[in-house]
C-alpha cells in the first residue's frame, strides 16, 4: 500500500495511462455531501459483500473522510489479494483543502 496526499493524488491521475478504481468507503450520507469525481461507493461496512465486484489486479485508490478507515480498507484489500493499492492521505478533506476549494466539506 502506498499513502499518496492529495496533491500527490492529484498528480498521478492526471498522469495515469489507465485511470485507477476511486473506492470511497464512506457511509450514503457523506458521499452524498462530497466525493471525487468518478469514485464508487462502498462503504466499509459492506466491502465483505463487495469484494468479488472489485479487480484485484486493477489499481485501487481508496477514500474516506480523513484517511483512517482508508488505511483500514485498503489494508484489507492487500490482504485479501489486491497488489496496486493507494491509500487517500488525509481523505476528502485533504482534498478539499489542498486541490479542491470549492468542494463543500462536513
């Protein structure tokens, strides 16, 4: 697992060939108030369920609110066989602050 912040993030899709999965692993209602463009919802509470839809091999950038269930999933993730994990520093709010100004934050 890599820890990318989001300015880093920011850098690196621009720069992918192949745009990575943006797994946000937060709950229906935060997602509902900011999320990066793109980005599938899976709150961690369900991923048990939702790991078979999910590519192993794909690159796999994981999302939370501040970075701490993120770590939490995308750990998970390398355990149960994911190889091309990142994990989303400091969350939405990160990106908020540090890429996004105009995102509403929570």
């Amino acid at each position: 697992m890599r820890d990318l912040t989001a300015s880093e993030l920011r850098d690196h899709l621009a720069a992918a060939n192949e745009p990575p999965l943006l797994l946000d692993v937060r709950e229906e209602w935060e997602y509902g108030i900011c999320r990066l463009e793109g980005s599938l919802l899976l709150p961690m509470g369900r991923l048990p369920a939702g790991i078979a839809h999910l590519e192993p091999a794909r690159e796999t950038v994981v999302i939370c609110h501040h970075g701490i269930r993120s770590r939490m999933v995308a750990a998970f993730l390398e355990r149960s066989g994911f190889t091309r994990v990142i994990n989303l520093a400091g969350g939405v709010a990160a990106w908020a602050r540090d890429v996004d100004p105009d995102m509403p934050v929570y």
